[in-house]
C-alpha cells in the first residue's frame, strides 16, 4: 500500500511540474503535450512491471519444477524461454505505444 501511495504522489508532482517544462504561449498545445508525455511513460512503467512480475513468477516455477524432477528439466527450460518471449513481447507492444504516443500524436500539430 505504501508503495502505490508513493507512486501516486510521484505521478502526482510530475503531472504538476511538467507545465512548468512545458510552459509556452499556447496552454492548450502545452496540455496536450504533458498527457502525451505522462501516457507514454505510464505505458512504458506498466508494461515492464507487468513483465518483470510475470517473468519472475515464470522463472521461479521453471526452478521449483526442474528442482522436484530433474528429468524434465530440458521440456520446462524449452517452455520457459517460449513463455518468456511471449511475455517479453508484451513490453516491447508497450514501447510502440509509447513511442507512437510521443512521435505520432495526431492531436499535438
């Protein structure tokens, strides 16, 4: 809970000093901007934490599984990586949005 709290306030002061990184004479465009930048970290930050976890959770069985049968370490080593790259796909989806949030936005030209 601690933790949320903090990352909520962190959010919080960065939404609240990026106007002044971003000040200029249209406050509209400037607006537009600072969501942009704050939806495009959100993105990136969610999806690597998503991953690290599941990566975690997936590596940690793989160890406990080849620890109870050692026999089958090779079939649960081949479908750990399959499930690794699958999961490491979700952050390399996050870095494209990310990035077509900030070099692609439509709404900011």
């Amino acid at each position: 809970m601690k933790r949320v709290v903090i990352a909520g306030l962190m959010i919080l002061g960065i939404m609240l000093i990026s106007g002044v990184a971003f000040a200029q004479a249209d406050a509209g465009k400037a607006m537009m901007i600072q969501y942009t930048v704050l939806a495009a970290g959100l993105a990136i930050g969610l999806g690597a934490i998503g991953s690290g976890i599941g990566m975690g959770t997936a590596i940690g069985g793989a160890c406990e599984g080849t620890s109870r049968n050692p026999e089958a370490g090779g079939r649960i080593l081949t479908t750990m990586i399959i499930g690794l790259a699958m999961i490491e796909s979700l952050t390399i989806y996050a870095l494209v949005v990310a990035l077509i949030l900030l070099f692609g936005n439509p709404y900011i030209k």
